[in-house]
C-alpha cells in the first residue's frame, strides 16, 4: 500500500508530530504509515482522511502486490 500524506502534509505545511497530535497517535506511528512500515487501521486511516478533508481512496494507494 502506498499512501500520500506526506504530499499532503506539505500542502499544509505541518510537520508528522503536528498531524500525530491532531490524530492522537505518536509521531512514530505517522513515520511508519508514511514509509510503508506500517499499514493504518481502518479507523485511523479514516481519521487521517478527515484531517486532510478528504477520502481514504485518494490518500491510500493498494500496490499491484496488495491486490
């Protein structure tokens, strides 16, 4: 799975601890998700979404290989 919040949180300008703190996670968990380390539940991946205004489909990606 790819994802694009970083592109996202660029367009806004805040940094991974910002995000983590409006999503309540840590920013190690936002580094994880961005690197692909780490595959976000449903629910956070839909609180990310909300954060940047937007849906899940248009922040995360499913590779060839996810399929």
């Amino acid at each position: 799975m790819t994802n694009s919040i970083r592109v996202e949180r660029a367009k806004l300008n805040i940094t991974q601890a910002e995000l983590a703190k409006k999503i309540k996670v840590s920013r190690q968990t936002i580094h994880s998700i961005e690197t692909g380390k780490y595959t976000p539940s449903t629910v956070l991946a839909l609180k990310i979404a909300k954060f940047f205004k937007t849906t899940p489909e248009s922040i995360f990606q499913l590779d060839e290989s996810d399929e």
